[in-house]
C-alpha cells in the first residue's frame, strides 16, 4: 500500500500546534457579521459550461494530489486551468488569516483543516461562499463527524471534507506475545491499563508515548465520548466525560505506563526503537509505519480502540482536512466545480488513498475492495477494514472560534495532572473557569 509521507501525519495530528493560535484572534478584523454569500443554484460539474483560471492553496501530499488529478480536471473541462500552490503547512494559517483580514489575496480554493473550518467561519462568517444549494445534497455521503466541522449557521454548508483521520490502536505484536496479552480482550481502557501493567512487567516496554507540549490524548478521549472543549457553545471542560478522560490519563501516567518524548519525532523515534507497545492513533499513522520502520513488517496489528464502557465508541477522529471557496474568489462556480469533481466521486478518492494515503471522508469509498485487501507490513491483516468499519461510528462533535484559547488552557491543566500529580477533577473546574473568563461563555450546568 502506498501511503502518505510522515509531514502529513504532522499536520493531521496538530502536532505543529504554533499556527492554531493564529485564528484566535480573528474575531477582531475582516468580514464582520452577516452571512455567506451562495454562488448559485446550479451544478457545475454536471450540466453547466466551466472555464478560465483558479488557484489553489494546499501543502504536502494533499496538494501533490490534486495536482495530478487537476490535470484529468482540465481535460474533461477545455478551457480550464487550476493551479494548485504548494504554500506549506507552517504558513497556511497565517496566510489565510492576513487574506481574510485584507479581503483579498487569497486563491479560489482552500484547503483548511477540519478542526480549524469552524474557527475560521466563526470569526469570518462573510469570509466564504455558501455551498448549500450546491453541495447540501451530499450530507449524507460523508462522514457525520466531518460533515459538521464544513456546516455553520443555520446549517449552511461552507466547505466539503477532504480526508478524516478514524483512530484505532496500533499494537505491537510481538510485545503482547511476550506477555501473553490477547489484543482482542481489550475491551475498554480498564482492559488495556491492566494490559498494559502486564507488558511492561513481561518486556519493560512502556504503553504509549505523550508530548509535554499538548494536551496528549485528551482530545481522542474526548471525541470518543461525543464531546470537545465545547457543548452547545458553552465551556464543557469539567464535564464527567471530560473528568473521566483526564483520570484514565493519570492512571496511566501512576502505573508508569506513559514514555514522554519531544515532538513529532520523538514519537517517530521512540516507536522505532520498540520504546512503547501501542499507538492509539489514527489512519494516517499506517503512512509513518510503513515509510519510516520498514524494517518492523509484521510486527503491528490494529484493534479498534478500547471503549470507556462494554458496548461503547470504539473509535474517535485525529485530523483530516476540507476544501473550501473563500468569498474573494474571482471564479467561484471554477472553484466549486473543481472541489466537487474531486471529493464527491469514490475513484478520485479511492486514488488519493491509495497514493498519498488520504483516508476519505467520503463514505461510498469506504466501501471499495481496495480497503479490504490484507496488507503485508500488518502480517497479512486487513488493517484499512478496521478504520472503514469504524469511520462510520466517529462522534461529531463541536468546534469553534474559540478552539485555540481552549488549546492553551487545556495544555496546561494536562501537565498539571500527568506531570505534577494534581487532582483531575479540580484541575478542570479550574480550567474551565478560566475558558469561561477568556471566553465569556457559560459553563456546562
């Protein structure tokens, strides 16, 4: 299987977390109030003449993607030319915003991630063309948990998901043959604490690895569990989801199971070197495995996540992206034209899986025989079936403006837990405070 390099797992993961803070202020310049303008009621890629010039922004094996397939694009549609800019992961947020603030400057297209659409149409809700009337009837063709991430106000569509990042469990098998550990009993986390405490007595292998540097698995539990640092516009940080997360957490780091290592390659170095069993990760992670520790086919398997309880989610979303027609572009029935062609079809995305490792939030291609073919790096396993299976069942959940400032508050209360030993319950309440000081939102009752 051919799959996306380890620069787009980076970006998926949030790991370059630097540019999140760039839209938390936006609120205060560019496009005001109102709402987004509709580009028109007709189908462009079905039925309706295209033609001239649009660009668009992207990084990484995203916009190697779409440059090959904008030149099918361009063929079926003479008269057209799409230029795809490779702007780069560590500028695009900076460069959206200053365009959006300026009102000008930006391409046709965009590529935005899903958890940063939300941040962007909150504080720029005039900021992008409303694909509704164009793209409304796909709704039920992509993932729920994405699909909301593209809807704003009134349900309006702003955007269409590109790729998702589904999450399962990377394991090791040899480490659970040491220690004589089923990765299937593991059922809910319980299971894979005490698992976990199993291996390490069997191999001195510790479970998973975490970064100092953001709020480690906070997220994924949280997603799990159908919820974010927000519900229903208020705070939501002190939850007893939320609780029961940030205390399996410190379980897990009181039973010295957590290696703590720095950054993107910590992790990348730490999981080559056999330091820890499992990754509870998402899709993409298959792209790292394969490109950077050839050398260990054969020796993960992939498990869905365990659950909090018997029965429960086993499955949370880490990542993916969406494209997007910013309202300054110069031809929008292009742009939309070229975002359907691309997203709305399962060969183009079963194609973009299979060659830059983009796992589509597009459900029919879910359903290709590509995704269950067993794969020889995970021993002859079926590993792209499991995250199928369980894209289906991702929670949606909130995203907003707001979403940085909760970034920097939640950082800080997981180092306070996992690093300092303090209580997690009271360290969210206090968490949660702030968010609510910093925000002006309402706490959840």
């Amino acid at each position: 299987m051919s799959t996306g390099p380890t620069r787009r797992a980076v970006l998926a993961t949030g790991f370059a977390t630097a540019a999140s803070s760039l839209v938390s202020g936006c609120a205060m310049g560019g496009a005001g109030g109102g709402e987004a303008r509709d580009i028109d009621g007709r189908k462009d890629d079905e039925g309706g003449k295209v033609s001239g010039r649009i660009s668009v922004w992207s990084w990484d094996v995203a916009a190697k993607a779409m440059k090959r397939l904008a030149r099918t694009f361009e063929e079926r549609h003479p008269g057209t030319t799409v230029d795809i800019v490779d702007i780069g992961y560590d500028n695009a947020y900076d460069k959206i915003t200053v365009g959006l603030r300026g009102g000008s400057g930006l391409a046709d297209v965009l590529t935005v991630e899903g958890s940063h659409m939300p941040r962007f149409t909150g504080n720029f809700p005039t900021g992008f063309y409303d694909l509704t009337s164009l793209g409304g009837r796909y709704g039920g063709d992509f993932d729920r948990a994405a699909w909301r991430t593209v809807t704003g106000k009134g349900s309006a569509v702003l955007a269409l998901p590109w790729d998702i990042g589904p999450c399962a469990l990377y394991y090791r098998r040899d480490h659970f043959r040491a220690a004589g550990v089923d990765p299937a009993s593991l059922v809910t986390w319980d299971d894979y604490v005490a698992a976990g405490v199993r291996i390490k007595k069997a191999t001195g292998r510790k479970l998973l690895i975490m970064d100092t540097t953001d709020a480690g698995i906070l997220p994924m539990l949280l997603q799990q569990q159908g919820q974010y640092y927000f519900k229903g516009g208020r705070v939501a940080l002190d939850t007893p989801e939320a609780v029961k997360a940030l205390t399996l957490m410190k379980t897990l780091q009181d039973e010295g199971l957590v290696d703590y290592e720095k950054g993107w390659d910590g992790l990348v170095t730490g999981t080559k070197e056999g330091k820890v069993t499992t990754t509870p990760t998402a899709a993409w992670w298959t792209g790292t495995l394969t490109d950077e520790m050839p050398e260990l086919k054969g020796r993960f398997g992939v498990v869905p996540l365990p659950g909090f309880t018997t029965g429960g989610i086993r499955t949370s979303n880490v990542g993916g992206s969406t494209l997007c027609v910013p309202a300054q572009s110069k031809n929008p029935r292009l742009a939309w034209a070229f975002i359907e062609f691309l997203l709305t079809g399962t060969a183009n995305q079963v194609s973009m899986l299979k060659r830059e490792g983009l796992f589509p939030a597009y459900l029919p291609a879910l359903d290709d025989p590509y995704l269950s073919e067993k794969q020889e790096y995970f021993g002859g396993q079926a590993a792209l079936d499991v995250f199928a299976r369980l894209a289906r069942n991702i929670p949606p959940v909130e995203n907003n403006k707001d979403d940085a400032k909760a970034t920097d508050i939640v950082v800080s209360a997981v180092n306070g837990v996992m690093l300092r030993g303090k209580d997690p319950r009271a360290t969210l309440e206090s968490a949660a405070r702030q968010l609510a000081t910093a925000t002006g939102r309402e706490r959840v009752k």
